[in-house]
C-alpha cells in the first residue's frame, strides 16, 4: 500500500537560485515512485522564479507555487505544506540533499507500525567551515504509547543537542503537518518538536539518508529573520515555556500527564536559565578583565 501512497517534498524557499537545482536533483532522484516536489518560492527577487519554472516544465512531478509578497519565513515553510496532496509530507531546506532511498526507507517504517505519525533518519550536517558530523540516536523513548514520556524525552533533546534527531525533516503523517498550530516565534522549531511528541508516537531510521548545511546564528539575527521583534531575544526561554505550557494546557490529557508534563517544561526552563546566565556571566567576566 505504501509504495501507492503519494508523497510530498515541501521546499519553502527565497531567493535561492544559485542552491536549488542540486536539493531538486536528490528529491526527483528517490526511488519512491509516486512523489511531487512543492516549491513554494517566498516572492524572490533573484532568479528563482524563472530557474522553478524551467525545471517545473521539465518534470510533471515539481509544482510550483509563488507568493506575490514575503509572507514570512515560517508562513511559506506551512504553506508548502499545506498546497501539497500526498498522505505523507516532509519538508526540505533549499540547500539540503536527499539520500535516493530516503522516503521509501520512512514508508516501509510507516508500514511496520502504523502508530507512527513521523519517521526521523539519521541526519549529516555540514557546518560553515566545511565540517561534517553525525551523531547516532539510539534512544526509544519517542515511540513510546506514553505521550509524556515522548515530551520529556523531546525537550531532553533539544537540551543535549541540535544533531541527534531533526523531526522537521522527518517524514510526517499529512494530519500531523498541516494540522498542528504553529506561532511565530524564536525557537518556533523546538515548540513544534515538543507538539509532535505530544500527538503520537515515532519511529526512527538508524541511518544516514538526509544531509543539511548547518550554520550557528546569534539569536538576534534570528529574530530579524523571523521578523519578531528584538525584545523577545532576550526573553527566548520564559516565551518558549510559556508556550509548552499554553500547549500542554489545551492537549488531549488526563490531569496526572498534564502535571508530569508541566514538570518536564519547567525542568527544561532551569537548565536553559542556568546555561543562560552562566553565558552571560562569562561574558561580563570577560568585559571586566577589558576594563
């Protein structure tokens, strides 16, 4: 059944005419027959608009979606999504790469259990200076039945490290991504992380099968991008609590997982305050010692 499934690749992108012939080249390449490649291009100025047409007239599989204005960074990433028509989505950075067996790999783990909501795969990430790392997740937690434990084990993730698990680049279940309601915000990534591992269990491909660029930004200049304002930079971690919380609040959740929930949100929070304000205390150390 899952070899007939449609699937969509959803390439949100601005501007990116000088990196998106090689992403197009990975995803046209999979060997799931039955795939559309969605590029929703975010009213770019370059040349991107006449590059996704030429290769949109190439090959029936890529549709081409355009907005006449920016509307925003994580506007056009859901918007990829939500114009797509496969019963499965999975979105795809516009200088990332794609493995040929990457999608078939995640149905057939779809197909082995059909609890799963999103099928994550060991990612290779090449940072500014040319860098490649991996780092292997062997973990079990997010395929638990129990949607806390998936939480807890989530926002433990996102606290040890950005390379173990990617589920934005996973593969999802259509309801999952196009369903969950997303804010704008910094750290907007991580809370819908921390969503999906509330609404079901996960499944995980122990193998390298995707391959992304990954650049460290201060978080000012992530702000700009998202275009929030620069106040919330400083107060990143109480607005990215208070939204767990306002989401575990209004979850699907007996009143003992709510609680235990609470409890994994406000954990999260001290370490995050703990590594924050020794960051800071490192860095008027190091003024002082100017002075």
């Amino acid at each position: 059944m899952h070899d007939r499934e449609l699937v969509s690749i959803a390439l949100p992108v601005r501007n990116g005419a000088d990196r998106l012939e090689a992403v197009v080249r990975s995803v046209l390449a999979q060997d799931h027959p039955h795939l559309e490649l969605v590029i929703s291009d975010n009213a770019s100025t370059d040349g991107t608009e006449e590059l996704c047409r030429d290769l949109a007239a190439d090959d029936p599989r890529i549709v081409y979606h355009r907005h006449a204005e920016n509307v925003g960074l994580l506007g056009n990433f859901q918007h990829a999504a939500r114009v797509s028509k496969g019963a499965y989505v999975r979105w795809i950075g516009d200088d990332d790469r794609l493995e040929p067996a990457c999608v078939s790999t995640a149905l057939a783990a779809f197909a082995a259990d059909e609890r799963l909501i999103l099928v994550t795969n060991q990612v290779s990430y090449t940072g500014s200076s040319g860098t490649v790392s991996t780092v292997s997740y062997t973990g079990t937690e997010l395929g638990s039945d129990d949607p806390v434990e998936r939480f807890a084990e989530m926002l433990r993730l996102l606290n040890e490290s950005p390379y173990l698990i990617d589920p934005l680049y996973g593969l999802l279940r259509r309801g999952p991504a196009t369903g969950i309601q997303r804010r704008n915000m910094l750290r907007e990534d991580e809370v819908f992380a921390a969503k999906l591992a509330l609404a079901g269990p996960w499944g995980h491909v122990p193998q390298v099968l995707s391959h992304r660029n990954w650049r460290m930004e201060r978080i000012g200049r992530i702000a700009r991008r998202l275009d929030v304002p620069a106040w919330q930079s400083h107060l990143a971690n109480t607005l990215q609590c208070r939204e767990l919380l306002r989401w575990v609040r209004d979850a699907d959740l007996t009143e003992d997982q709510r609680r235990r929930a609470r409890t994994e949100v406000m954990r999260m929070y001290a370490r995050r305050q703990r590594r924050t304000l020794a960051h800071r205390s490192r860095k008027l150390l190091a003024l002082v010692r100017l002075v």
